[in-house]
C-alpha cells in the first residue's frame, strides 16, 4: 500500500506542476493585489518545513529585515508558491547542515519597495554545465536526480514564470558537494491598510536573526 501511495502522491504533484506550468503559458494565471503582512505569511509557510527538517536533522534559518514595511499589496499566495518551491528542493537536496531564508530591502520609495529573497542551502549543488538550462520545462541537475530524488523537473519553470510576470527575475549560484543558493526579487506596492494573518506557531528548529535595526 506504501507504494502505491508513494505512487500517487508523485502523480498528483505532477499533474499539478503541469497544470501550473499550463496556465501560466496560456496566460491564465492570475496575480491578486492584497494586502498581507510578510514576514508572518513566510513564517507561516516555512512552519510546514519543520517535520522535514527535523526528519534529516538540518537547521532552518530565517534572515529577516525589520527595515521592510509590515504591511504590503501583492500576491502572497504566489510568494508562497515561489519559496515552497525553491525550498522543497534544499530540503530534498540537503543531507546536513543549514538551510538559509533571507529577505532584504533592497529599495524603497513612497509607493513602493523592492525585496531580495534567496534561499540558500549546504546541498549536493548543479553542475556547472547544466546551471543554465535549470530553469527549462523538465530539467534537473543530472541524469540521476529524478531516480535518487524524485521530482518532476517543473518547480523551477514554474518559480521563473510565475516571476516574470510580477516583473521579478532569479539567478541561481552554485557549487558541486557545497550547496546552492538561489536569488530572487519582487517589487510590492505600500500601504496603510492593516492585514490580519494568524499568529504563526514556530518551534525552536526556526532561528531568527536581525539583519537591520
């Protein structure tokens, strides 16, 4: 029975991965205009980690700038989307050590600020030759990486297409048995409306440290 679970939960993640993908190529998907408080939301996604992480013994770090306004207009479920996407694959590519989230201002004026995400892991990295095609419809690191790993290949097409539109870009850096990070930024419009999220319950496995004060 545990295989055929295993069996069925890779094939609706892969349907879903090309339903996404579908969608954002037909121009479908649609981007919302909320406002929503960041730094809560991203505690609150990173929360579902904390099994997975505690499973493989690996440190999860947030790096969170208290310079960023509380309260922003965009579309945090696709922010949501974006970092599950690239921190599912640290998880699943990281044996030991730390997995980083970092969120920076980078620029600010009256309407609007510009944040720098990136997500940064100790991992088992891309080769050189195939960082430039990572981004592509069904790629992955090596040949063996769907057999040792799983996955479908999509996460990161849909990560890059799910960014262009929301006039955002990602970069990737990366070294062999040394980890990989990968950098991404988005633009947000600023508000003074409040937003209401649950208070997020995080364990001790979720490490704070202020970058700006």
């Amino acid at each position: 029975m545990s295989a055929i679970k295993i069996s069925g939960d890779a094939l609706i993640v892969l349907i879903n991965d090309i339903l996404d993908l579908a969608k954002v190529d037909a121009g479908k998907m649609t981007f919302e205009h909320t406002p929503f408080k960041m730094a809560k939301s991203i505690s609150a996604m990173l929360h579902l980690f904390e099994t997975k992480i505690q499973e493989k013994n690996l440190e999860l770090v947030k790096e969170y700038d208290t310079l960023i306004p509380e309260v922003l207009v965009g579309d945090p479920v696709r922010l949501h989307q974006i970092i599950l996407n690239l921190v599912s694959n640290a998880v699943k590519f990281t044996t030991k050590g730390t997995i980083t989230i970092s969120v920076n201002l980078l620029s600010e004026d009256d309407e609007k600020v510009t944040i720098e995400f990136s997500v940064k892991d100790t991992g088992i990295g891309i080769p050189e030759n195939k960082i430039a095609n990572i981004f592509d419809n069904f790629q992955q690191a090596t040949s063996n990486t769907a057999r040792l790993y799983g996955g479908t290949g999509l996460g990161l097409a849909i990560v890059k297409k799910l960014l262009e539109p929301q006039g955002g870009s990602i970069s990737v850096k990366s070294k062999i048995d040394q980890g990989t990070t990968f950098t991404f930024t988005l633009s947000y419009q600023k508000t003074a409306t409040q937003a209401e999220l649950e208070q997020c319950q995080c364990s001790g496995m979720l490490k704070y440290k202020i970058l700006k004060c």
